[in-house]
C-alpha cells in the first residue's frame, strides 16, 4: 500500500471511530474545506505534516496513536 493511501485510510478509521466528518473538522480545527476534499478524494499524492497533525489534533489524536498501527508496516512507493 502507498503512504498516501494508507493515511487516507487511517484518518478515515479514526474518524469514525471520534464521530469527525469533513465538516466537523473544517468547524473545529479551522482546516480548509478544499483542503479536507483534495485530499480524501486523493487528489494530492502527499500530505504535510502540519496538515495531519492540524486533523489529528482536531480528533484528540496524537501522531503516535496514529501511526502505531498495522497498517504502516508495509508501505510501498
């Protein structure tokens, strides 16, 4: 799986698990709707790190909790 990918899926994971959608994360961590949608339609191949810390933070999530998981274990380029 590709890095971009795999967060995507992560981010997706927690979200549901917090109860965070798009809106809630544009409404409480000040992230830009355009932003948000560029990239959980995958139309950017990379994301900051500011940006994942900006969401994760909105969510009550650390970096660690966020990449202590399986699925990062075998990313592919």
């Amino acid at each position: 799986m590709e890095l971009i990918d795999a967060v995507i899926r992560r981010l997706r994971e927690l979200m549901k698990q917090k109860g965070a959608t798009l809106y809630s994360l544009n409404r409480e961590g000040g992230i830009a709707k355009s932003t948000l949608s560029q990239l959980f339609n995958r139309k950017q191949e990379k994301v900051s790190l500011n940006l994942l810390y900006d969401i994760l933070s909105t969510m009550g999530v650390t970096m660690k909790e966020f990449f202590d998981d399986p699925m990062f274990d075998d990313i592919s380029d």
